[in-house]
C-alpha cells in the first residue's frame, strides 16, 4: 500500500512539474502591451464676436459653453473647433450632434435654425452658411441627433467653424450640446 501511495506521489510530483514547466515556458514568451486610445477628433465651442474668417473675438475653446443672453427666438453665434488629432484623413465619417435640455422634451422643432460656414477651402467660404435642421432626428429619450456628414479633415490639422443656432418657443431651460465622430450615423437622416 505504501508503494503505491509513493508511486501516485511520485506521479503527481512529475505531473505537477510537466504543468509548471508549461506555465513557465508560456508566461516566458508572452508580452504584456497597454495602450491608451484617445479619440481621433476633439470638438470644442468658443463665443465669438463675427462670423467672418478667420474667427475673431474667440474666447477659450472648451468642450462646453454658457450663452448668455439667448432667449426664445433669438439667434446666437458660436464658433466650433474641430481637431483632428489622427496622424490620418478622417473622411467620410459623421459629427453626431446630440442636443439635449434639463426638461428632456427636445424636439426637432425647438431648434428652428442651425447653420454653419465651412471655412476649409475659399470654394466653400464662398458657398455662405448651410443649413443643418434637415438633418435632425428625434431619439424617442427626449433629446434630437443631428448626423453631420464629414467628407475629409486633413490629418494632424485644426478647423474652426462659425455656427448660428436660432431656437423656437421653446420652455426656458438649460440646453447641452454634444458631439461625437462616428462611423455611421444612428439615425441615418433620409
């Protein structure tokens, strides 16, 4: 009885050993990598005094901003920055513009203006402001999308865009604009 509990030992001690042996050799040859991924385009806002280009009057660019003095029916002027921050082309993506507001009611119709003056070529500054409403979609969370298509931002560069955005009778509350690339649109606008 004694022989075959030091022959089980004697198994289980080589078994343990072909097991650690196993380990060691696979611990010996992996590599362990952490990488941090950022976004590739950062959007910030900035209070400005005109829309002509270059932007002038720019405050501090911050990824949020308070206008003061919008009320209902009133048309306020905001410049948006847009940095690519890829050491590639960003082309034929989405600015998901999402809107929301404290009373989370937001309509398509409480925005009855929003334009904005793409300023990357003297083509397109010649072109004047284009209108954004036609492509705002209603969530069924109270808050509207509107999907941007972005046809090309050079890499590494920084564009600044000036943008009106008239609200409608709408409740006095508190709006929140944000933005995100994406890839494809979650409401894809017809």
């Amino acid at each position: 009885m004694n022989k075959n509990l030091i022959i089980f030992g004697a198994i289980g001690v080589f078994a343990l050993m072909i097991v650690s042996a196993a380990v060691v050799n696979y611990l010996s040859n992996t590599a362990i990598t952490n990488v941090d991924v950022d976004h590739a385009m950062e959007v910030s806002f900035a209070t400005i005094d005109s829309d002509a280009y270059p932007l002038t009057g720019v405050g501090i660019w911050s990824d949020s901003i308070t206008l003061d003095g919008t009320t209902q029916l009133s048309t306020s002027l905001v410049g948006v920055q847009v940095d690519n921050n890829a050491d590639v082309a960003i082309e034929d993506k989405y600015l998901a513009l999402t809107v929301s507001n404290e009373l989370a009611d937001v309509s398509c119709e409480d925005i009855t203006n929003l334009k904005f003056l793409d300023t990357a070529t003297e083509i397109q500054l010649a072109k004047g402001f284009q209108e954004l409403e036609s492509l705002c979609e209603d969530n069924e969370d109270g808050t509207v999308i509107y999907n941007i298509p972005i046809n090309s931002l050079a890499a590494d560069t920084v564009y600044e865009y000036p943008a009106k955005i008239t609200f409608g009778v709408v409740e006095p509350t508190k709006y929140t604009f944000s933005a995100q690339m994406v890839v494809t649109p979650e409401h894809p606008t017809a």
